[in-house]
C-alpha cells in the first residue's frame, strides 16, 4: 500500500530539518494531497493558486517545490522538455518508483505501476558490484487519444 504524505509528515520533517511550517508551504503541498498522482510543474501549482485567489509568488512556488523535493515528500521529474514537474512521492524508499509513459504530442504522462527490471537490476548488481539504490524509466510515445485524433 503506497504511504501518502499528510501536512503532519511535512510539519515533523520541516522540523527535523530546522525549517518552519509556512502557510505557503502548507498551501503547495495541499495543491499536489488534493490532486493525487498529478505531475505538476510549478507554473501549473502557481496557476492552480492564481485561480484559488492566492497571492503566493511564482519564486515562492519554485522554492517550496524544491524544499519539499529535498524534503523526500515531493518527487521532482524531468520528462525531457526543460520543465521540472513535481508528484506527491508515495513511495516506499526501499521499493522502486513507479515508471512513465509520456505522450510526445500532447504531454500526457500516465504512470506504469509494473517494474520489469527487477531481475536486470539484480544481474547488473551480480556481475557490476554496483550497488543501485533505484532506477527511473520513462517510455516516450503516442498515447491512445492523440493516435485516435490522427
């Protein structure tokens, strides 16, 4: 069972880390608990409080992302167009993450639950005596609805 962060996890490891529980800080990370599972760049966290009426700053946006992603609660991802994006990180850190599957026409990104590579993992640890603490795969394509729209 996947563990989901709650604003008590994110006080007590803002804590631990001498950093303080800001409404800024508990606003951002209530975006990503309200949307699970939704990778989010800060312009879309950012809009997403424009259209909430809020007056927290895009700097202000950036800098919590990147605390929360030090923090271990948000994960951080680059899908190789140049913008970070952000997801609550509900992993446990000694199972591997979820993979991606990213639509290279409209920027869908659906997540894919399987890991496949366990067994390769373990023959390149056997035969490497490298020790791999995780691994990310992102699979770049066209997903259904933009094939069906050609």
């Amino acid at each position: 069972m996947p563990k989901m962060f709650t604003m008590d996890d994110l006080r007590i490891k803002l804590q631990e880390r001498q950093h303080k529980m800001t409404p800024q800080r508990q606003t951002v990370l209530q975006i990503f608990l309200d949307r699970p599972g939704k990778h989010l760049s800060a312009e879309d966290v950012h809009g997403l409080l424009r259209d909430e009426h809020s007056e927290i700053g895009l700097a202000t946006v950036y800098r919590s992302l990147e605390l929360l992603s030090d923090l271990g609660i948000l994960q951080k991802m680059e899908f190789g167009d140049g913008c970070s994006r952000y997801e609550v990180n509900t992993t446990d850190p000694s199972q591997h993450h979820h993979h991606h599957l990213i639509c290279t026409s409209c920027g869908k990104v659906l997540e894919f639950e399987d890991d496949l590579l366990d067994d390769l993992e373990h023959d390149i640890m056997e035969k490497s005596q490298f020790k791999i603490h995780d691994h990310q795969v992102k699979f770049f394509g066209i997903c259904k609805e933009c094939q069906e729209k050609k």
